[in-house]
C-alpha cells in the first residue's frame, strides 16, 4: 500500500510543473501590457513603462521568468491583483468558503441522488422506472448550467416566490438551494448513469446468484454484495464529479450572484486582471489534479487487486 502510494505521488509532480508551465505561458502569451494594467493607464511615459518593467523582471530571459515564478509558487504567492492591489491568494482565501459550501452542497446533492437513482433503474430495469431515470439522467447531463440556472430562478424565485433568486444570505439554505441543484444536476446525471452500469455487471456475477441461493433477502444481496462490489467505478466518476464542478462554479456563481471564486474569476477575465485569472486557474487546476490523485490512492482501499498490482510493478 505504502508502495503505491508512493508511485501515485511521484507521479503528481510533473503534472504540477506542467500546470505551472501552461499557467506561466498563459501570462505571457496574453493580449495587454502588465505594466499599464499595473499601473491602471492606458499611456504611460516609456521612460517609466521601462523602469517598470526592469522592476517586475519582464525584461530578463523567459526561463529566468519562470524559475523566478516557481520559488514564489512554492512560497504560496501567486502574485498581486492588478485592480485590487492585494495579493491574490487572499482574492481566493476570501471567496473560498462561498465556493466550498456551494461545491459540498451540490456534491452531496448529485451523489444522493445519482446512487439512489442509478441503483433503483438497476435493480428495476427495463421497467418504466429505468427508462424515467436514464431520461432524467440525459437531461440532467445535456442541460447548460447557465440555462438551469436561469429557469429555476424563473419557477421558484420569479413566479412562485419561495427561495431568493440571488445573493449569498450567509449561506442559508434557502440561497443556497437552487444554485446547489443547478451545479449539482448535470453530476447527478453521470452519477446515475455509471452506478447503474456498475451494478448491472455486478450483479450478473456468479457470486450474486450464490447470495440468493443461499435464501439471504434481496437489501441484503444489493447492499452488502453489490453495491459494495460496484464502488470502484462509482468513485472515479465522484471524483471527477467533485473537480468538474469546479468548472461549473463560475457560470453558477455568475448566474445566482453567488460570491464565490468563480464569480471573482468571471470578474477578473473582463477586467484583463491576469494575476488574479492566472492564480484561480492554477487553483482550480491544483484541486482537479489533487481530487484525482486521491482517486488513484482510494482505489487501493475498494479493491485489493489494484493494491496488489501496483505492488507487482
């Protein structure tokens, strides 16, 4: 176990160079001059432009650039936003809670839901209930966020007039509900879909039909054999779930005012504040990469033969 681990988290330090790379070139290759989105006017002296630029190092070599970039990465500073004058990382401390609320909420949401729904069509296939939920499933994946979004806001704000359209509330749960199932939905459909794929293979197993041989009841053959066995898969897509609503979160935010690190992402792009942009991508980055990474190392736990074949290699 200690083995694979290992391996998986040596294998997790080209991808975080590689991020930073992709995020260093980003700053570079993008349209605008840092120094008059430093400085916050559109003319400035060359004299000063160039003092300017010898002082932020955009003079020196590109490699000289980057190795000066990764020491401050790995002192956690991701530079200062160029409209707020602060540095970046307390943009992200700031509106990280908003944006963790919202990921947990719609996280339990979709996995609820998807489990729930995916084991019913399962265990009820080819019946009206399989067809309801995989429908529901394809509608929840094929449905633009920002479209959901507005539509609830729509039925349950506009016209009913029983949650808040918008706004954070200080997380409350009436805020907090139609947003969570905006972000929550499209997981939900993928959720259902895999776990009932998964358990459709499992339980045409030989040792399933042995269960049953044995007179235990059928909670008890799904519970403890099926969906126990089913797991492996389901979890992949939970964790890719959990990092792809991350991707969401700037549409969501955008749509419900929720002010979450999204929200400030959306803000930045159309304020051209590439610090700010560069820092929040690289986070999100970091936190789909590091989601996978514990992926990697569940499976050792849900299933021995991927334990004992990392143990081969």
């Amino acid at each position: 176990m200690v083995t694979f681990s290992l391996r998986r988290l040596l294998a997790f330090i080209p991808v975080l160079l590689g991020i930073s790379l992709m995020m260093f070139l980003l700053n570079v290759m993008a349209p605008g001059d840092p120094v008059k989105a430093t400085t916050g006017m559109p003319r400035i002296d060359p004299e000063v432009a160039a003092r300017l630029r010898a002082e932020l190092g955009l003079d020196d070599p590109l490699y000289v650039q980057y190795g000066r970039y990764l020491g401050r990465l790995l002192r956690g500073d991701l530079g200062r936003s160029y409209q707020q004058r602060r540095p970046v990382l307390a943009v992200i401390a700031e509106r990280l809670e908003p944006t963790a609320r919202l990921a947990v909420a719609a996280m339990l949401l979709a996995l609820l839901g998807g489990l729930l729904a995916g084991l019913l069509a399962a265990v009820r296939q080819a019946t009206w209930l399989d067809h309801l939920v995989m429908v529901g499933a394809l509608l929840g994946i094929s449905t633009p966020v920002f479209w959901l979004g507005m539509m609830l806001i729509l039925l349950f704000g506009a016209q009913l007039g029983w949650l808040p359209i918008s706004g954070y509330g200080g997380g409350r749960l009436s805020h907090l509900l139609l947003p969570a199932v905006t972000l929550g939905a499209l997981q939900m459909g993928y959720i259902a879909r895999m776990t009932r794929a998964a358990v459709l293979e499992v339980i045409r197993q030989d040792f399933v039909r042995m269960a049953r041989a044995k007179g235990l009841a059928e909670r008890v053959v799904i519970g403890r054999h099926v969906l126990k066995n089913a797991l492996v898969p389901v979890v992949t897509v939970t964790g890719l779930s959990l990092a792809n609503l991350l991707a969401g979160a700037p549409l969501t935010e955008t749509v419900f005012a929720w002010p979450g690190i999204g929200r400030a992402l959306v803000t930045a792009v159309f304020m051209r504040d590439l610090p700010v942009v560069m820092g929040i991508t690289l986070f999100f980055a970091l936190v789909y990469a590091g989601l996978n990474l514990l992926v990697d190392l569940s499976y050792a736990f849900l299933d021995p033969r991927i334990r004992q074949a990392g143990q081969k290699e």
